[in-house]
C-alpha cells in the first residue's frame, strides 16, 4: 500500500472516528485540508523511503495513535511501539479498521517509559522518532539506548518541527517559558517521568547531540518541509509547492533555518560505534 492510498483510507477514518479527529485536526478546517494532508504525506512518504524496502524490524519510539507504525506493518514491516500517552487504550479500534485493508499483525505497542524498556541491542534495522524526539529526558541517555539497538547500517529516522523557525519558538515560549524540562507522574506507570517540555531543537544542535551519542547525520537525508501558508493550496497544485519548497530549502539557508516548519533526517552508526558492536558481537559467540 503507498502512502497515498493510506492517507485517503485515513482519512475515512478520521470521518467515523472522533477521537482520531481531535488529535489530527485534519478535518478541522476546510481551508487547511490540503495544507494539512501535504503535511502529513510529506513526512510519511520520508519515513518510507528511509526504511529499507525488505521487511526490517522497527522501533516506533513513542508512536502516539500508531498511525506510522500501522502502515508500516501493511508494507510487512515487524513493528514495535511504545507510548505514554492516554490514547494508548484506543489503539485497539484502530487495529480492527485497518486489518480490513492489510495484515496489521506485524505492529505490537506497549505503554511503557523508554528507559524501563528491556530493549535487546542490535534488535532493530530502523528506529523512528516522530515528535518524539525533543520530548525525551535525559536525551543523551535516550540516544545512546537507540544506538546500541540498532543493528550495523541501521539507522535513527527523525520527524521533527524545527527549532530555529521563529513561529515555533514563540508558540513554545507562550506554552512553557524557559521550562523546557519538566517532570510529571504518571498515573499508569505510578512513578515520576522526566519530559521534554516542547523541547525543539535546530538541525545543528541535533546533529551535535547526536555526534556526541555515537551517530552520524549524512548531509543529504536532511530535508526541510512545509513553508507555504494554507493559502493557495488545491487539488492540482500540491506536489508544485512542494517541488518549489524544495527547491527554495536548498537555495536560501536563512529562510530554510528560520521560516520552515518541519525537519526530517537520519542518522546512522558512527563508525567507532560500527566497530564497538562487531567487538560486542565476536565477545557474545566466546
């Protein structure tokens, strides 16, 4: 199934399922449809090009709804999900409607705090982290468990809003001020959870985080999305604005830094971290 055949089944959900609609908005504003599916296929469409087109087990790290992870299971992809979030008992229903259209048995998720999580390492060709990442407390930490889960060539997709655009920081700085780590309890867990307080990043600070945690960001899995407003969008002129985005991205740095939206990009095993697990792996057979 493409990404474009799901979103259209999606959004048939969306029409009968409620609780679906309060958390997407796709269907909020008749005016901000297509700006808002142009969103969400942009990124869908990166993070199934990232993945390797063999069946891979996957990592869904903080998968929300599942929206990601279930179509990742109707491509044959194995897929693990964990949450914290309340809509993780609402999951079920979604499972029912999308194995009308596909085997869905592939995706498992849990409630769970990734660092109570008993993760094996190198257990995963991909880990996905779709505003996920600048939610994770201590990120270092949270990095290195992703490093030593992946597999030799396996890598760390990230979908993230950027944290240099200026709108996004005004919006953060009127939720949270200067907070950008809190704690909060956990009613399920019953324990106390440390979290990224809307917590976004620029592509260069996550890029030296990300260097200090054993991994690489290749200059060209970097991708920059959404620039344009609402206005203008309509059904034949969409992949045209996404074509000029694309090309304005990769023409003028300052306004691809401050006024996009959205970042994509991977990050693979650094070498040092390559060669840390081949020694694990000949140690393990001893």
């Amino acid at each position: 199934m493409g990404v474009a055949e799901f979103l259209e089944l999606f959004i048939r959900e969306l029409e009968v399922n409620a609780e679906l609609r309060g958390y997407y908005k796709l269907l909020d504003h008749k005016s901000r449809f297509l700006w808002r599916k142009s969103y969400l296929e942009q990124r869908l469409a990166y993070i199934n090009r990232s993945v390797a087109a063999a069946p891979s087990r996957i990592w869904d790290a903080g998968c929300g709804y599942g929206t990601t992870a279930l179509f990742l299971a109707l491509q044959g992809h194995e897929v693990m999900g964990n949450t914290l979030e309340f809509y993780y008992d609402k999951i079920g229903k979604r499972l029912d409607y999308w194995s009308r259209y596909g085997n869905v048995n592939g995706f498992r998720v849990e409630y769970a705090n990734l660092f109570d999580m008993q993760v094996t390492a190198q257990s995963f060709d991909a880990i996905i982290t779709q505003d996920t990442l600048h939610h994770l407390e201590p990120i270092g930490d949270a990095l290195r468990i992703f490093n030593q889960s992946l597999r030799q060539n396996g890598k760390l997709i990230v979908v993230e809003e950027n944290g240099n655009n200026v709108f996004i920081n005004l919006k953060n700085f009127q939720k949270r001020g200067f907070n950008k780590v809190t704690v909060y309890y956990d009613e399920k867990l019953q324990k106390e959870i440390l979290f990224g307080n809307e917590n976004a990043r620029s592509m260069k600070r996550w890029s030296l985080l990300l260097t200090e945690s054993g991994f690489e960001v290749p200059a060209d899995s970097v991708e920059y999305i959404r620039f344009c407003l609402p206005v203008g969008f309509n059904s034949s002129n969409t992949k045209m604005i996404q074509e000029q985005e694309r090309k304005l991205a990769g023409n003028c740095s300052l306004l691809r830094e401050l006024l996009f939206f959205g970042i994509n990009f991977t990050a693979v095993k650094s070498s040092k971290s390559q060669e840390r697990d081949k020694g694990q792996g000949t140690r393990d057979k001893s």
